[in-house]
C-alpha cells in the first residue's frame, strides 16, 4: 500500500489515478492541497512501481529536487514532492514495517500504527552542521529538533534498504556539541567503531548506517562573519567547449555540486548534451570525487568516460556529455595552471 505524507499527516493512495490538486473525483481529500489547482497525478498499479506526472502548467512541481514533466516519473519510497510550500513525502508501508494488510482492518488503522510523523528539514545551510551523503551527494541539515534517520517516510533522511530500522538513529545538539543516538535493531557505526547508546560526533566523522555511509561537518553559525579564506572557492569549474558558455567560470563552494541542464542545480550547462541531472563533485576528506547520475551522453574524465565514480587527482579535464570543463583545486581568482595547460595543447 501507498500512501503519502502531507503537514505531519498520512493520506493512503488508491489503486489507480490520485489527483494532487483540485477537487475531482480521485483527488487526494488533504487540507494543505486543498487550494491548489491540479498540479500533478500519481498512478499507483499492483506489481509495477507507482510513478508521477505533471499536470497543467499552473504550478511548477519538483520530484526529489528536479521540475517533473508530463512524462512519468517513478516513486521511490521516501521521495519528497515539493509545489510551492508544501512539501511531500511518499511511502510504501510495506518497506516501514514488514506487517501485511490485515482482513477486516482499514487502511487508515494500518497507517495510525505508524509513529507520529517528524518535521521536515529546512535548507542544510540554515542549520550549525548537515550531515552529507557520501554515494549521493545529498546534504541534510541538523535541526534544533534533531536530525532523524530511518525507514520510514517521516524521517527527514529516508532510506530503503530492509537493514535500516524505521526510526534508525538521531543526530541532535546538546550542550557540548551534537550527539547520535541509536535506535535501531542493526546498530549504527562511526569510524568504524559501533556506537552504544549515545555518542558525540566531531568534524568529518564517518557514520555508516546500513549500507549508506554520511560525513557529518559542523559549520560556522550564520550569524558569524567568515574570514578572506572562507570565502575562498574550493575549486573552479572553466568551460572550455566552443559556444555561448565558452570561458563561463563557476566557483565550488562547497564539498557537494550538482552539475546538470536544470535549473536546480548548483552548475547549470544549458547544452543539450548534458543531462537534466547529470554528475555530482563531492569532496571526501580533501580528495575530490566525480559521480555521474546515469547521464545520457555519459560523464568524462581526461578523455575517459567513467562508470559509477571516479577519483579525481588534482585538477583535470572533465566533459559533461559534448561539454568539456576544466577543474582545479583553489580558489576562483586563480586563472588555472590546468586551464592554460589544456588551451596550449588544443593549439599546439
């Protein structure tokens, strides 16, 4: 069974269309849609994943962070689907608890024995640490409230794999930094080391639970003037392909960049050869990794198109589908030793 959550409140999915918007038949019956105009439908099918699609262009709808179109899109469990404010979350109960529908018992008790559901995090930037995902790229902030970890839905950091238990660990602060707290049947580890009961986490300490490992960073309070070296860039990204972006400079400012054709992303190459989410920088310790998203056109480095993920060593040439960058390491003022190395041996 499907369902999703929406204001701190479960609402199950039927079998077949479920409007989101509007108030036709098969539109899902929850206040803080109630509003808003058609935007999107979800298609629940037994045996095939449920997917979604936009409908009408009155709203702009984003699936997991990117612009959902006509064509459908599938749901994964824990997916966020955000228009305007409002934010949403799917999820299957049967990856929440191995309890199967019962006879005689709605589908509203089934879902009433489900924890209350958790706030949802704000940007990763609002907050004094995140926690960063080291497959994904994905960065979470750590809320005053705390930072829950699991397999249910409710979780601000969901994830699927059956060894994660549904309430699996939290990240809060406490008054000599943050702490994590195991609540799980698997146990949480960090640096290698199983934590028992309650441990504090300090700068770049890895947290592997289930099969998902995440670095935990504590950044500087907002409220706080950064220094001249602060605001350096950690890396540079220089377009060097022909064209209108020929020579565009974008500075990397932090240990995790989206790079892709959307606008959502932290570098936007408006090629159509590069994908709508086509790679990720992410920067592990201080050696830099280069993820490609099953892009179309493929991910490169120096020449080489990579499978999965690669290490990158020291500054070098990437290409994102017909799209050919520089990357070097320091800061964006700094023309690039690479850069002009690349450009003497194209006119050699």
């Amino acid at each position: 069974m499907s369902f999703l959550v929406i204001a701190r409140e479960r609402y199950p999915l039927r079998i077949g269309e479920n409007m989101l918007g509007g108030r036709g038949a098969g539109s899902v019956n929850a206040p803080a849609l109630s509003g808003l105009p058609l935007f999107a439908v979800i298609s629940v099918i037994p045996g095939t994943p449920a997917s979604i699609r936009a409908a009408g262009n009155a709203l702009a709808v984003r699936v997991e962070g990117y612009v959902l179109g006509a064509e459908p899109r599938q749901l994964i469990h824990g997916a966020r689907i955000e228009v305007r404010d409002c934010r949403i979350r799917y999820g299957e109960l049967s990856l929440v608890d191995s309890t199967s529908s019962v006879v005689g018992i709605e589908v509203d008790e089934q879902l009433s024995a489900i924890p209350p559901v958790l706030p949802e995090s704000a940007s990763a930037d609002d907050f004094g640490a995140r926690l960063i995902d080291l497959s994904k790229g994905s960065v979470y902030g750590v809320p005053p409230s705390g930072l829950h970890v699991g397999r249910d839905p409710v979780c601000q950091v969901v994830l699927q794999a059956t060894s994660v238990s549904r309430q699996h660990a939290l990240i809060a602060p406490s008054l000599h930094g943050y702490i994590i707290t195991d609540r799980s049947t698997n146990g949480v580890v960090v640096n290698g080391t199983k934590v028992r009961g309650s441990q504090q986490l300090g700068q770049g300490d890895v947290i592997r639970i289930g099969e998902h490992e995440f670095r935990f960073e504590i950044m500087a309070p907002l409220s706080q003037p950064s220094s001249e070296a602060d605001r350096r860039a950690l890396a540079t990204i220089e377009v060097l392909s022909d064209g209108p972006l020929k020579g565009a400079r974008f500075p990397v400012e932090r240990p995790v960049i989206h790079i892709g054709r959307s606008a959502e992303n932290d570098v936007r190459i408006a090629d159509d050869s590069v994908s709508g989410a086509h790679a990720t920088l992410l920067r592990r310790g201080s050696v830099w990794h280069l993820i490609d998203l099953a892009s179309t056109n493929g991910t490169f480095l120096d020449g080489r198109r990579i499978e999965g993920e690669a290490i990158i060593q020291g500054s070098a040439e990437l290409r994102f589908g017909g799209v050919r960058v520089s990357f070097r390491t320091g800061r964006a003022g700094d023309a690039g030793e690479r850069t002009e190395k690349i450009r003497e041996r194209e006119s050699a």
